[in-house]
C-alpha cells in the first residue's frame, strides 16, 4: 500500500478533499483540522502537521499534484513563537 508521508494514499486523498470542500463552504482550516480528526479518530495537531508537511511537499510529488487537481489549496509560512 503507497504512503504519502505517513498516511495512505486513499487517506491523503481524503483528506484533501475534505480541507477542499471544507473551505468552498467557508470553513476555517483549524475547524477542518479538528472535525476530520473527530470522524477519523486522529487528533487535529495531528492532522494539522500532515496537512502542512503535505502541502510543503506538493512540488516534490506528483501523487500530491494530483490530489490538488489545481485547486487554491494552500498554506501561509509557519511562523514559529
């Protein structure tokens, strides 16, 4: 089964489609993070962490690229505290 930095493949993309539809509805990633953690049994830090690493790596994979199918998905620098 392929992994994408820890998830598999089919969850990935899952995940990006929830973060997808989440914000076409006008949900904040942080509420996206926490409810896909509820359904998922995963904790939103933690999905938070993938969703991040993921989008970082977007143009180092293509299997990502795919995903993102040229959605406006994306992420601000992290500005570490």
């Amino acid at each position: 089964m392929s992994k994408i930095n820890g998830y598999t493949e089919e969850e990935a993309k899952t995940l990006v489609e929830f973060i997808k539809d989440g914000k076409s509805k006008g949900k904040t990633l942080t509420y996206l993070f926490e409810a896909y953690g509820i359904e998922r049994g995963r904790a939103k830090g933690s999905v938070r962490n993938y969703y991040y690493t993921l989008m970082k790596n977007a143009d180092e994979d293509e299997r990502i690229v795919k995903m993102l199918d040229g959605s406006s998905l994306s992420v601000e620098k992290i500005r570490e505290f």
